[in-house]
C-alpha cells in the first residue's frame, strides 16, 4: 500500500501562513522527507500565495484610484461637503 503524501501535505500545511509553511517545507527537506511529500507541499504553498496576490493587487489598483480622484479638484470639495 502507497502513502498518500498528498493528504499528509494537507494536513501539515493547514492554518499556516505562508511563511510557516515554508518553514515546513525547509524542515522536511533538511529531515528526509519523501520528494513526493514535500513536492505537495509546494504546490500548496503556491496555490495559496496566488491568491493572496490577487487580494494584494485589487487593494493597490483601489488605493491608486483613489489617489487619483483626491487629485481632482471637484472630487476634494464633494468629500469635504460629505457627498463622496
């Protein structure tokens, strides 16, 4: 009967961070771990940075508009008169 390392990378990568699952990524490969187990791990570990990007991003292109429109004359007095 196989392992299954896919499971196992579920379990040893939940409620982590990004930073803690590498720091488990790195224990693994400095204990032995299998290839397979910790080839799971990084995939985890990518997939969840990827979304985290794509957060990351929608909070920067929001921010940058709104910089933008502070710029604009008309849009200052109708924030300072509570309308925007």
């Amino acid at each position: 009967m196989h392992p299954n390392y896919k499971e196992e990378a579920i379990c040893l990568c939940k409620n982590k961070t990004s930073a803690e699952m590498m720091a488990t990524i790195c224990e693994a490969k400095i204990n032995g771990a299998p290839p397979e187990l910790i080839q799971h791990m990084q995939q985890i570990l990518d997939l969840s940075s990827r979304g985290g990007r794509s957060l990351e991003r929608k909070e920067t292109v929001l921010c940058a508009w709104t910089n933008y429109c502070r710029t604009s004359w008309i849009y200052r007095l109708l924030e300072r008169l509570g309308l925007r």
